[in-house]
C-alpha cells in the first residue's frame, strides 16, 4: 500500500481532527521514514574490516613427542593446549581468525606447515614450543626466536637443530637441506618481512617479560625450518624448558597457559597496531 498524504488528511478530518494535527503525524510518520532510509545507506557503506588470518603452530605432534619433562610431560601435549587457548583469546578479540597447522596429536612435517600458513593467506606465524637441556636443569624461562642463516650462539644452533630433526622422526628426510634450496628460501625472505618479525619477537619481550622469567638474552635467531616462509612475519616462542622442575610445573597448568595465551595475544595486537 503506497503512502497517500491527501487520503490522510481527509481521513484524519473525518474523524474529527484537525488539519494541523494530520500534518503534523504526516510530518512525523515521514520523518521516521527518512531516518530509516538514512540508517539502511550508513550502514550499507560501513567498510567491513577484514579480520587478521594468525597462523599457530603447535611445535611437534604424533609420532613426535618433542622435549620430555623430568616428570615425564610431552612438549607436544603443552603446545597443542596452549596454541588452542590462544585460538580461543584471539578470535575473541573479533579481530582475528586464528588457525592451527594441527589440531590434534598428529604428525605434521616442518614444511607442510608453513606451507599450510601461506595457503591460508596468513598475517602471521607463531610457533609455540618448550625447550630440554637434561644437562642443565636450572635452565628456565621463554625466549622468541627469528630466522637467521647463521645461530646466535650455539645454544640456539644446537636448539634449531633438535627442531629441525622433526622430519626425520618418521624415517624419512622430509625437510629441504640442500644448500641451493636453503640459499633461495633465504634469498626469498623480503626485507620487510625479516624487520616485521623482528617487530614481532620485540612485542612478545614486551609483553611477556612484566609477567614470566625470561631466558638470559631472551631474543635469539637461528635457521629454524618453520620460520623460513619468505612473506609471513614468523616467530618461535620457547615457553620455557621442561627441563627445569618449575618451568614443567607451571607449564602444566590452566592458568598459567590461559596468561600466556593472553600475554600472546598482547602482543599480537601491539604488532598490528604499530
């Protein structure tokens, strides 16, 4: 039924109103018809926001247990709790749509995913681990890791080279080791992507330090395999070593996952937002 505003009238003078009552619910009936209208082209041109792809890896998986505990805890079983409570936190934030190069307790090989991570058009990698040195049992804390062709120190060498070995767990040499391969990978990393990981490890200090024990120079760069994707800002956060009683211990627990996952997250909205 189309809108009359002499049929109105009338109608609205039969009934004993007056003129000047039925212009003014015209007026009033039409102006919430405009507003309406106002309301329906403001918000149709809204710009929608596309939400940030994180892509999370939880270090390890399957066959491949990672670090052991002195009281006998998988790296694998951390990893994988805490890189689904930060899924959780950061697709809470409306701001982001997390996934996990593995949802559950399977093997995936190194490559498979950081190919995995640029399939799914990702804005950042972040590789969660927790480290062992059975020699060392006061050795604690976290640490955030870069790609580097060449270690920081031999710790961290050595460390590379236990993560690395992953794709040998199964028997076969699923990395690249090639000399050639690694030279392109690394020639392929755009000077823009190796500064926005370094912004990125510098957000993790800063938000984690005020709130877990840090190793002794907390930011390390190594030739890790997971962080050789050449367009995708990647990190490797060490959560700590299961190694040391306190470091498994904490590790353990659901609140403290639940502190890192939001230290994390923290840190991933101060690197966006810089």
């Amino acid at each position: 039924m189309t809108w009359d505003r002499r049929r109105f009238l009338k109608q609205a003078l039969l009934v004993g109103g007056t003129c000047l009552l039925a212009e003014e619910a015209f007026a009033q009936a039409a102006q919430q018809l405009l507003t309406k209208a106002s309301a329906g082209k403001t918000a149709s041109k809204t710009p929608v926001i596309p939400k940030k792809i994180i892509a999370i890896d939880a270090g390890h998986g399957g066959k491949d247990p990672g670090a052991i505990g002195a009281q006998g805890t998988y790296e694998k079983l951390i990893t994988i709790s805490v890189a689904r409570e930060l899924a959780r936190q950061l697709e809470a934030t409306g701001r982001y749509t997390p996934i996990l190069t593995r949802r559950n307790d399977t093997f995936v090989a190194l490559g498979q995913r950081v190919v995995a991570a640029r399939k799914a058009k990702s804005a950042l990698f972040v590789s969660l681990h927790a480290d062992s040195i059975p020699n060392n049992p006061d050795a604690r804390g976290f640490s955030v890791y870069t790609l580097s062709d060449k270690a920081s120190d031999s710790m961290t060498a050595a460390l590379a080279d236990r993560e690395n070995a992953a794709d040998f767990v199964g028997g076969l040499d699923l990395s690249q080791h090639s000399r050639q391969v690694k030279t392109i990978l690394l020639d392929l990393m755009h000077r823009e992507t190796t500064n926005s990981s370094l912004a990125m490890a510098h957000a993790t200090l800063a938000k984690m330090t005020p709130a877990f024990p840090p190793l002794q120079k907390p930011h390390r760069q190594a030739n890790f395999a997971v962080l050789r994707s050449p367009d995708i800002p990647s990190v490797l956060v060490e959560m700590g070593f299961l190694s040391n009683r306190d470091d498994e211990r904490a590790l353990r627990e659901d609140s403290y996952q639940r502190k890192l996952a939001g230290r994390l997250t923290a840190a991933v909205d101060s690197f966006f937002a810089a």
